[in-house]
C-alpha cells in the first residue's frame, strides 16, 4: 500500500466516526440525539475516531492524517515536500469521501433538521464566540498541544499497538479541555474539506457554509502545529530553526491582537 492510499483511508476514517457522531448527536430524529452529555459524547468520539484512524495507516504512513502533522515535521525536516504533497492529498482525498458518506447515511435526518447551523455544524467548526484574533489563538494553542503532545507520545515505548490509543486520549483531553472556544479544528482538512463538502453537497436547507470564518482552522492549526514540533526539537533534542522564530512570533503577535481585540 502507498503512503498516499494510506493517510487517504486513515483520514476517510477519521472524518466518518467524527463527521458521523456530530451528525449523530445534533440532527433531528437521530437515535443518538438524547444525551445532555453531547460534548462528551462528541470528543469521545473524535477521540476514537482518530485512534481508528491510526491504527489503519500508522504502520505505512505513520498516520498523520493530519495536514498539521505533516507540515510540522516538513518544517523539521522530517519528512520531504514531495511526500509531504503526497500525504496532504491523501488526507483531503480521504476526508471528502467520508463527508459523501455521512450525506447519504443521514439522508433523511437533513429534511428533518431545520437548523442550518446544525447541518453545518456536522461537517464544520465555528465559536459561539466571533473573535477572530482569539479564535485563532486557540486554534493555535489547540493544535500546539497536539503536536508537542504527539512528540512525547513518540520517544515513549508502550505495547505493541499501545501508541494510537494514547494519541486517541489526547485527542480527547484537547477536545474537553481546550476544544470548548471553537470546536477544536486542530486539523485543516478535518474543517476546510468537511466545509467544501457541506458546500458542494445538496444538503437541503442548508444555508452558508461560512467562509469568512474557513482560514482559522487552518492557518491556526499550521502555526501550532509547527510551533509545537519546533519547540520540541528546541527544548528536548537541541536542534533550533528559522521555522521556530517565524512560529513563536506568529503566536506572540496574535495573542497580543487577541488582548488588543477582547478590550475594545
């Protein structure tokens, strides 16, 4: 199997199980639209989803399934731009034909749903509260914490077939503790590719698929993501470059816009 069919069913995975249980707790006559506990609900199972996911590439591509992922190791040379490419569309490849997939598996619950927030909430993130230098902030802060933590996950011996499980786990730590701001993105496909498809498909009364919101998920995400890789390689292994100035002076500069912002 390549590296580009495997990131591309490990991202068709992952947005099939998180794609499907946000349409599975939010759309109208849904069986699983009963818990008052949806937000739990809702990072278990991205959290599994993206332990699935893992699972079924980790062992030829390594299962970034995560453009983010890819970039940061871009940056640090850990892998190349060819493969890179290669990995990058894999994973939107992937991510659209699972967002076909939860269309037609909840065909009849579109008609049902009268929210167009709702419908496009299944395939998209987006704040309860519109502050774009914060937002971005947290999309950073977000995607940080998943790439420093994968780092430490990486240089830790588990069981054989241990690894995605604790990438799983923090996945799920990211989504209760820090997804609460913007719905976590921490993944440009996983918001940018779900949002095409939601734009694309005919999802009746689906209204906009808000695009003036779309490059926070994922510019927010390539910053930290590379932040987090580079800052590891920094504090842990010694290695420094230019790629972690640019980074910290991108974080530095937008949480300063995001005070600056909140004050007004």
């Amino acid at each position: 199997m390549s590296e580009f069919l495997a990131e591309a069913i490990g991202t068709f995975i992952l947005i099939l199980f998180g794609c499907g249980v946000n349409a599975g707790t939010s759309l109208s006559k849904s069986l699983s639209n009963k818990s008052s506990n949806s937000w739990v609900v809702g990072t278990l199972g991205w959290g599994l989803a993206v332990t699935l996911g893992v699972y079924a590439s980790g062992k030829v591509s390594g299962a970034h399934i995560n453009p983010a992922v890819t970039i940061g190791l871009l940056t640090s040379g850990e892998i190349n731009l060819i493969s890179a490419m290669n990995y990058i569309l894999g994973q939107c490849l992937g991510a659209f034909i699972a967002c076909i997939f939860i269309y037609f598996h909840y065909l009849p619950n579109w008609y049902k749903t009268e929210s167009q927030e709702i419908k496009l909430g299944v395939f998209a993130t987006s704040p309860l509260i519109n502050s774009r230098w914060s937002n971005l902030l947290s999309e950073i802060i977000g995607t940080f914490t998943l790439l420093f933590g994968l780092k430490f996950i990486g240089t830790n011996e588990f069981a054989d077939g241990l690894n995605p499980l604790i990438v799983g786990g923090l996945v799920c730590a990211i989504g209760i503790s820090l997804g609460g701001t913007t719905g976590y993105a921490i993944n440009p496909v996983r918001d940018f590719i779900p949002r095409l498809a939601h734009f694309i498909l005919p999802i009746p009364g689906k209204g906009s698929s808000n695009w003036n919101y779309s490059w926070i998920p994922v510019i927010g995400p390539i910053i930290g993501g590379t932040l987090g890789v580079s800052l590891y390689n920094f504090l842990f292994e010694n290695i420094i470059n230019d790629f972690l100035f640019l980074s910290l002076s991108l974080f530095i500069i937008t949480s300063i816009l995001s005070v600056m912002e909140n004050r007004k």
